[in-house]
C-alpha cells in the first residue's frame, strides 16, 4: 500500500450490532488520526424518500442514500482533502441545518448499512469488517436508541424492524458477509474483537507505533 495513502477501513452489519461502539473504541485510540465518513449522514431528504403499502417512509434501502455523494466525499477524505456537508436530521421533514466538517486523516472509516452494496465504495476500501449479533438483541439497541435518541415510537420502531430492516439486511447486507476479511461476533465482552482489531490497524499503518 502506497506509504501515503490513507488506510480506508469499511464496516457493516445488522442494525444495532454495534458499529458505533467499534468506532469510538478506535477514535478512542486514533483520535484525530481516525476520520470517520458515517453513509447515514448521506440519507436524501424525507419527501424522495420511498414510502411502503402502508406509507410508511423505507429508510432501509441503498437508494434512500446519495451514493454519489457520499462517493464523492470518500475519495476526497482518500485524496487529503476535508469535507463539509450538512448532517442528515432523522425522520424530520424540516430540520434544523447542522454542517459537518471532516478532514482526511491517516485512517478513514466507512461506515454503514449499505457500505458494501455500493460497488464504488468496495472498490476504494483497503479492509472490510462485518460485526454479527443476535437478532434480539440488535432490536433491543434499536429500540433503545430510536425511542431516547431519535423521538421513534416503540410501535413504530418495531414495525420498520420487521418491515424493512430485516429485509434489508437479507438482501443488501448479509450477503457481503462472506467477503469481508474479517467478522466479529459482536455479544458478550468486546474485548478479544477490539484487541484483535486494534492488532490490524498497527499492522496496517505505523501510527500507533
């Protein structure tokens, strides 16, 4: 790998599997050596996206993203330069404009749902990671997380879990599963994973030396 390129880590998985927790256990070490490019901040606003039988907004589909943004961005992290964009609001028709600045950095996480569909965005990653987790227990995070960080009734949580997330999962996530270069079983202690983890970015790059 060329000395000055940045090492462009993707990383994917089932809905609360726990791909934030990954992330800030290596911001946590990296600091501002990590630059972290999240493809939910690339969402297209509510009124283009797909609704269901029910009219129920479908979030969980790689053209509820704009990928030719976030393509576009990605290499702009690889090239050395920062990226400026506006940070996507969930679930609010008007939101309240919030801009995000990320500056390239040695290495660059690519983050998501969806990050391994998008066949532009595999070809540009050095390492790929896929986190796995029970089913149960991924829907106990979401739900945790959309009813006190997000504002998302319980009902209306639970019935975007069996009506598009799941499905998602089947059809656009999963199947990647088999060519990531590594997986890690994301329940009980984290520890072994994160140490193992840690052990591929030293490998890979000279700054935690």
């Amino acid at each position: 790998m060329n000395a000055n390129k940045p090492f462009v880590l993707g990383l994917s998985g089932l809905s609360g599997a726990g791909k934030t927790f990954y992330i800030q256990h290596l911001k946590s070490l990296l600091k501002e050596r990590l630059s972290i490019l999240t493809f939910d901040d690339y969402y297209k606003p509510f009124s283009e996206q797909k609704v269901d039988k029910k009219g129920v907004p479908n979030f969980d589909l790689p053209s509820a993203l704009n990928v030719e943004l976030y393509v576009s961005h990605l290499k702009l992290l690889i090239e050395g330069q920062t990226v400026r964009k506006e940070q996507y609001q969930f679930e609010l028709e008007n939101p309240e404009m919030k801009i995000l600045e990320i500056p390239s950095a040695p290495v660059i996480m690519a983050e998501g749902l969806f990050v391994y569909e998008i066949e532009e965005i595999r070809n540009l990653l050095d390492y790929k990671i896929f986190l796995t987790c029970d089913e149960s227990l991924c829907l106990k995070r979401r739900l945790k997380r959309d009813t006190e960080e997000r504002g998302i009734p319980e009902e209306r949580s639970t019935y975007q879990w069996v009506a598009h997330v799941l499905p998602a999962y089947k059809q656009f996530i999963e199947p990647y599963q088999s060519m990531c270069d590594i997986s890690y079983h994301n329940q009980g202690s984290p520890v072994e994973n994160l140490e193992h983890l840690t052990k591929i970015v030293r490998k890979r790059t000279t700054i935690l030396d």
